[in-house]
C-alpha cells in the first residue's frame, strides 16, 4: 500500500479540517446575492447620477444570473416621490414574462424596500420591474419612482451543496444509524469503491467520538472527513486487484474502471451515475454510452488543461523571457493571451468533436484586443474588458501561413531562444510532440551553434553545423522542419526580413518532399495524417493509463489509430478508441507479468 510521511500526514489533515470546514459549516452560511444597476436597465432614460427612474415608460427590464436551482428573494430600494394626495406606488416584479409578486407601497413620498419570492432554475433570466399604477404623462411629472439597484439574493437554502448531500444520506436517521449512514456514503464516494464494513466502523467512531465532544453531529461530520481525506485510500488512485492470482489478462473492477474514465475525461472523481453503474456492474457493458457522455459534459473541458497543455510542453510559455530590447512588444499580458489562445482553440476541438488534423492547420483562432493587434488581424471587432478581464472571440484567420496550434504565438515562442529565432528547437518539438518521431540526443562532445566560429545568416551557419556528419544525421529533419517557420519571429510575430535579407523559409523533407514555407508544410503533415493520429494516441493512451507505454501496447495503439482515421479522425473517435482499448479496461495476468530477477545472495 502507498503511503507518506508523518510530516504529509499532518498537512494532509490541516488542509482535509479546512474543507470539511468549508463543506459542512456548522453556522448557518450567508444569503448569497447578485445586483444590477438600474442605469444599466432598458429602456433608456431619465437618470440622476446612479438614480434610474421609471421614466419614460413604467418599466424596467434588465438580466440576472441564477447560480443554481432554488428559492429567491428579490429585494429592490425605491423611492418615490409626488404630493401626499398621491396613490401610493404599486410595483410588479415580471420574471422570464410571468409576474412572480408584487408590492404596495405604504406612502406616496416615501423610499421602501419592495420585495417578492420566487423559485428559479439556474442560468440566467430576464427581470422585469412595472410601476402599475403612473400618472397618465410620466416625462415631467412630480409624482415619479424611481431606485438604485435590483438585487437577487439567494438560494434562501443557505446549506452547501454537500450539506443538502448529507441530509438526503441520513433521512431520519440519528445516533448510530446517523453515523454509519454518512460514513459509508461518504468513505465509498472518497475511495472510489464501497466502503468495507471495517471501514464503516472505523470511520463512524470518528464521527461518534467527534458528535458527543461537540454536541454537533456536523461537528461529528467534519472530523470523519478530514481523516477520511487525509486516507491514502483518498490521496492515490490505488486499484484494488480482484483477480490477483489471474493468470491470463482480465479486466479491472468495475470501479477501478469507472475512476479511470473519470479521472481521464474529468480530472476528477465518478459522479453518481458513474459510481451506481458500477456499482451494478454494468458498466464496462455500457462503457462507449458513457464515454460518449462524459464527453458532452462540460466538465471534459479539463482535456484541454489536464492533457492538452501537457502534451503541447506549454508551462515553457510562462519561463521563457524574450529580449525585451528585441521583442518590445512582448510583456506578460501578452504571454497570459497567448496561453489562452491555445486553450481555448484545443477546447474547441474537444467541445465540436472537429477533426484533430484541424490542430495542425486551421482557418479560426481566438484573439483578445493584444492578440490581435499583436497578429495584425484587422477589422475585427473585440469588446473591451469585462470585470477586468481580457475578452476573447473567435475569429476568422485570413489565408496566409497562421492557421494551427503551430502558428499559435504560444508555441512559437516557448520553441524559440531569448534574442532569436531557433528552427532546431521548433523542429526537435515538432518531431517530438506532433509526430512521434524524436532525435536521438545531440553527442557530448558537438559545440553549440553559438560556441562555433560561423558567419553568415542564421540558415547559412546552420548549414555550416550540419557538415559535422555527427549532426547532419539529426540535422537534416530537425532544421528543415524549423525553417519553415522561420517568417515567425521569436514571439510569433510575422516578419519577412531579417537583418535587411528576406526570409526563406523553403525546405525539403529527408524523404524529398520540398516545401515554401509553413503553410505547404502543414498540407504534407496533414496528407500523411497516419504518424500524426498515432503519435497524437500515443500521448493520450499515456496520459489515460498514467504510465508510459511499453512493446506489448502496440496492437493496441495500432487499433486506436486504424479505428480513429476510418471515423474520420473525429476527437470523439480517438478518445473512444483509448477507452475501448485492453490496456485500459484490462490488466495483465501473472503468466504475462515478467518476473522480477533475484538479486545474487551472498556466501
């Protein structure tokens, strides 16, 4: 069994207190809320400073968000004004087009707190405030209402989602029975199986021993979680043999293979429909259905930051340090919009399905504001900052060499050198991250190009290092690769020129297939799609297993990329291709494990 030291044990409990804390409060929470400013309300009209009156028309509407399903307040402060012989105001609150409430006004010249409950789904919805009864002409009239903010406060269910979550487990429950009941839901949902009766009873004793020194069953609660969150049982995804003395390969457990395609999709752990199905044992008969759903969820979107920035070797992006005397443009603004250009094109490919090839070359990327200035993308309409934050859209790329996540300026500069461009770093990273093909090491005793006595351009002393033959070998894939992206500079910017020489970024592939740039060199990766595809399933066979890949997976990897390329390369397809595959589903027996050498005993 793995395990840590005392020293991990102790920061493992203080952090597990801290979200037991969080989870299950033992102090009623706060009403949560949202506001909207009455300004920004439509229709347009009569203001005073932050003052928005019910002027011109008798109504205002304007949209709020509801964070989850439940029961609301909405509260508004108004104030209205007019002569004492003045009906008092009366106001309807008008939800998505159904009136939900309305309020009365005591005074005539009085500000009052007018409010109504409603139920809501979560999402966002369309509020409507009506002055039911105004003056016949309002423009100009003494008598007006008028208010600052309409607020929506709630759930009024001020209870975590986790607290709801116990309270359903324990039903009536106390004592004991209380005890037993959120210790089992819990311990089975915290180590990814059902909790063994051992467990059961350790970890209620806990929650006894807690509940009667507090008074509080919560209280009881939130010290059963921290030590079940402190477990090694929690900490490692460690998959309990069933069939330890199987002798040919068999499939892992049910629940081993639900925390797999969980933690693979997700970055997380099975949720309910997962976690019953397996619990049924039904769910490798059921496997390709919920991958498929898995998929859909948003939650899939940690593809892009648990596997794509990994496999893409992005976390250089955020060491790297352009030459600022260089490269003035490039500061870490710029470095945070490159970084998120890349995600959010990768999360389109998850999101859409499209095809992976569309990862090499594409016609749409995201820009902010700084990216596309710093592109040269014209007429492209981008809205300033929201709440702070740069907004990205997707747009259009005009026809030219960007297009892919290898124009991308994160991947360009992450493959670069400080002052200069360096084809053999964005060639090595090509051959080692998109085809699969990596170079052997560099030989010790081979000078860097900057240790060598070379004249010329970049490309001439290039040429000059490779007729060492110990680096022509290497060389020769590497450098003709990197050329071609030779009119991006050092931060991915567009040039044609460099030190007063134009470009040439033309090149032939050791198999003889010549190019003019970037863009005929992404058209030769896509026709032979074939390494692409597979080294692309490598890396996610890898990423899903948690290991490295060995000679005995390579029928499976040869599988994986046959069946995604018949499905026209769809995401979809190669994900499924993983999931279905025997390295994922199934482990190997002992008659197949090598068996490890004994070390020779001493006379």
């Amino acid at each position: 069994m793995l395990t840590f030291s005392p020293v991990h044990l102790e920061r493992f409990l203080a952090v597990g207190e801290q979200i037991a804390a969080k989870a299950m409060p033992t102090t009623p929470n706060e009403l949560d809320g949202t506001g909207l400013a009455m300004i920004e309300m439509l229709p347009k009209g009569r203001r005073d400073s932050q003052q928005r009156y019910f002027d011109p028309a008798p109504y205002l509407t304007g949209p709020m968000e509801a964070p989850r399903d439940g029961d609301y307040l909405i509260s508004v402060n108004l104030r209205a004004t007019g002569s004492a012989s003045d009906p008092p105001p009366k106001v309807a609150f008008v939800v998505d087009g159904k009136e939900v409430g309305t309020y009365q006004f005591k005074s005539a010249k009085k500000s009052e707190v007018a409010e109504a409950k409603v139920k809501l789904n979560a999402g966002k919805h369309e509020f409507t405030l009506k002055w039911l009864n105004p003056p016949a002409k309002i423009s100009g009239n003494a008598r007006t209402l008028s208010g600052l903010r309409l607020r929506l406060l709630g759930p009024t269910d001020t209870r975590t989602e986790f607290q709801r979550r116990v309270a359903t487990v324990i039903g009536t429950a106390t004592g004991d029975a209380r005890a037993k009941a959120v210790a089992n839901w819990f311990v089975s949902r915290a180590f990814r199986r059902v909790a063994t009766n051992a467990e059961v009873a350790r970890y209620s004793k806990i929650f006894l021993d807690a509940e009667r020194a507090s008074g509080s069953w919560e209280t009881g609660t939130q010290a059963m979680m921290a030590v079940v969150l402190a477990s090694p049982k929690f900490i490692f995804r460690a998959e309990q043999e069933e069939m330890a003395t199987q002798r040919d390969a068999h499939a892992i457990s049910e629940f081993a293979l639900a925390s797999r395609l969980s933690y693979f999709l997700w970055g997380s752990l099975p949720d309910d429909e997962l976690f019953q199905l397996a619990y049924q044992k039904k769910l490798s008969a059921n496997l390709e259905a919920q991958t498929r759903r898995l998929l859909k969820d948003p939650r899939a979107q940690y593809l892009t930051q648990g596997f794509g920035i990994q496999w893409l070797q992005l976390r250089q992006l955020t060491t790297v340090s352009p030459d600022p005397g260089m490269f003035p443009a490039f500061n870490d603004a710029l470095r945070v919009s490159m970084m998120k250009e890349t995600e959010l094109f990768f999360a389109e490919i998850v999101r859409e399905d499209r095809n992976v090839l569309d990862l090499l070359d594409a016609d749409f990327t995201y820009v902010d504001r700084d990216l596309a200035a710093f592109y040269g993308l014209r007429n492209v309409e981008i809205p300033r900052e929201r709440g702070g934050e740069p907004v990205f859209v997707r747009v259009t790329l005009p026809q030219g060499d960007r297009g892919g996540i290898l124009t991308h300026a994160s991947i360009l500069t992450a493959t670069s050198n400080p002052t200069r461009t360096s084809p053999v770093k964005r060639g090595k990273w090509i051959l080692e991250q998109i085809l699969g093909t990596p170079p052997p090491p560099a030989p010790p005793s081979v000078p860097t190009l900057e240790g060598q006595q070379l004249k010329g351009s970049l490309r001439e002393r290039m040429e000059q290092h490779r007729r060492d033959p110990a680096c022509a070998s290497c060389h020769t894939r590497m450098d003709a690769i990197g050329f071609a992206f030779e009119k991006f500079d050092a931060v991915g910017q567009l040039r044609t020129a460099e030190d007063g020489k134009p470009i040439d970024p033309s090149g032939k592939l050791p198999n003889g297939q010549a190019f003019s740039g970037a863009g005929e060199l992404k058209k030769i990766l896509k026709a032979d799609d074939e390494k692409f595809v597979r080294n692309l399933s490598s890396k996610l066979l890898t990423y899903g297993l948690g290991r490295g890949l060995d000679y005995y997976d390579g029928p499976a990897l040869d599988k994986i990329t046959d069946s995604t390329r018949k499905s026209g390369n769809r995401f979809s397809s190669l994900i499924l291709g993983v999931v279905m595959s025997d390295p994922f589903r199934l482990r190997r027996g002992t008659s197949q494990v090598e068996p490890v050498s004994e070390s020779p005993k001493k006379k």
